[in-house]
C-alpha cells in the first residue's frame, strides 16, 4: 500500500472529495444505498406480486384472512458493517489506481456520508493474516481510525494461504446481530459457489451492497508482445503471447463469462450490485447508482408500481 494513503492528510483530503460531490444524497438516506426501503419494521399493508415474502406479517394475513406484509422504514440510527477485501487479488491496478484502493475509497465514501447522522460504522478486514473485526461505534475519531487500519494493512506475499471470502461473510454474519447495511468490498473472484449462500443468509436478514471492483485488463488483453503474468495469490508464472487475436479474443470471451456468473451469482443471494472500475470516475458512478436507488424507492412506495422480485440491479 503506497505510504501517503496512511497519513492523515490523506484521509482528509479524500473525505472532502467525496463530501463536495456526494454530500447530500447519503445522508440521511439510507435507501438511497439500496434498494430496499429500510431495516425497521412499519404498518402493514395487503400483499402485492413481487412483495418478498420474508416480510409476511402472518399476525395480520391470521385476522384478516388476507395476505398482509409489513412495510419498513429507514431508521434513524442505522448500523454498517462493511466487508473489506484486501486479499492479494487486490493489489492490482493498470490505470489510476489499484483495485484495493479503490475499495478503500468506496469505503471511505460510505463511512464519511453516514457517520455524521450517528450510525454506528464497523468493519471485516479480510487479508493474507486472516480476518479483524473493527467494532461498529460512532463519531469521526472512530471512522478515522478505522480507514487508517484498512489503508495500513500489508499486502500478502505470493503462496501465502488466504481466507475465502465466503468465511469471512459467515464470520461477519455471526458478529451482526442488529438489522442493518452490510456492505461487500471485492473483486468476487473466489468461485462464487464458496461465497453464494454465506451472501444469501447475509440478505435474509440486512440490506446488502455488493460493490464489485475490476480493472479493464481483466476483461481485455492488450496486443504488447510478450507478456509476463504474475498469480498474486499464487506467485505463479506464465508467459503470454499477446500478439495472438485469438488469444486475445478467447481471453475477452472468458472474462465476460466470469463477470456474467458473478452477476448472476450476486442476483440470486439477493445482493443489491454496484460495478466499479479503476478507470472510471468511481464517485461519479457512485452518485448515479445512489440516484437510480433512490428512484427505485420513490417508486416501490407508489401504489401504481408493480415491484419487481430480485434483490437489487448492478451497475456496469
């Protein structure tokens, strides 16, 4: 991890960042993040297509003989776990910044724009040492120190064993017990069966973000000779040939597929999808996610809305 994103002026100057353009459109907003409308629980209301059915209100469905279901609203206080995965698959990066880093920002994003309301902050470091639990507390001090102990986590030599991220979901799932925002930072590339289900009990009971972090050349090759690639999680070694079109065009193939079976595989647990890249204004395309969620919501709160099932869309 570079040094000047350990040092406080860092921090600051990247919290002004992302308060000067987003500032506004988080706070205060939690359905603005998701595209469900809230963790606690409101009036009941006769069921509709689409109604997820985890939210039956049997009590009343009993008395009335009617299928009911029970609205919910933001709360005041929300509280956030975030998912962070600083595995080796991570540290990579061809354009401005790598894939780490850019979690670390999004991250950032989401602690600046929701702590100031008191809503409780926590995190899942996930790294090559394992998994550490930073508790969910209040206040700036709090959210300062936690970005500074992801920002200073070492990176993990080759070879080195890491945790799936499928555990490290499981783990956090013991650790949240109040309803909530959980907030998945990752390049998903364990195999999605290993993380599938650990996400899906995740969303049974909180709201969750999954923002997927790509650089363009995991889709794309490019035509530069001979290429050396490196395995980070592995140290492996391969010579590549790039001059080949085929090659190259069997590599774009594969890596769609990839992206599509992540997408699929984040759709079925019932996770909403963010999409960013390391060659994209990633807080622009923050902004136009949080204003298409919340477009979402004003929708699904409209009696002339047919609500669709699903857990959320992505954003490409």
């Amino acid at each position: 991890m570079k040094p000047y994103l350990m040092a406080e002026p860092a921090l600051r100057r990247l919290e002004l960042t992302i308060t000067r353009r987003l500032d506004g459109l988080l706070q205060g907003e939690h359905l603005g993040l998701v595209p469900g409308p809230g963790s606690e629980p409101a009036e009941s209301r006769p069921y509709q297509p689409g109604d997820d059915v985890r939210r039956m209100d049997w009590n009343v469905t009993a008395r009335t003989n009617e299928p009911h279901v029970r609205d919910l609203v933001a709360d005041r206080e929300l509280e956030i776990w975030a998912l962070l995965d600083a595995t080796a698959s991570m540290d990579f990066g061809t354009v401005a910044m790598e894939k780490r880093e850019l979690a670390l920002a999004a991250l950032a994003a989401v602690g600046f724009l929701t702590q100031r309301t008191g809503n409780r902050v926590g995190t899942h470091l996930l790294h090559g040492g394992g998994v550490r639990t930073l508790p969910a507390r209040t206040g700036r001090p709090h959210l300062m120190a936690l970005l500074q102990a992801a920002f200073a986590l070492p990176r993990t030599p080759p070879g080195v064993p890491e945790p799936l991220l499928g555990t490290a979901a499981e783990q956090l799932g013991r650790v949240v017990r109040r309803r909530g925002l959980v907030v998945v930072l990752s390049d998903f590339l364990d195999e999605p069966e290993t993380w599938e289900q650990p996400l899906r009990r995740l969303t049974a009971r909180h709201q969750v973000l999954a923002v997927e972090v790509l650089d363009p050349r995991e889709l794309t090759l490019p035509d530069v000779g001979l290429l050396t690639l490196v395995d980070p999680e592995t140290g492996r070694r391969r010579e590549v040939a790039t001059g080949s079109a085929r090659l190259r065009r069997r590599y774009a193939e594969a890596a769609a597929g990839q992206r599509a079976a992540i997408e699929r595989s984040l759709r079925r647990a019932g996770a909403a999808h963010l999409r960013l890249r390391t060659d994209r204004d990633w807080v622009r395309d923050l902004v136009r996610y949080v204003m298409r969620q919340r477009r979402l919501a004003r929708l699904a709160t409209s009696p002339a809305y047919d609500r669709p099932t699903g857990g959320g869309g992505d954003v490409a």
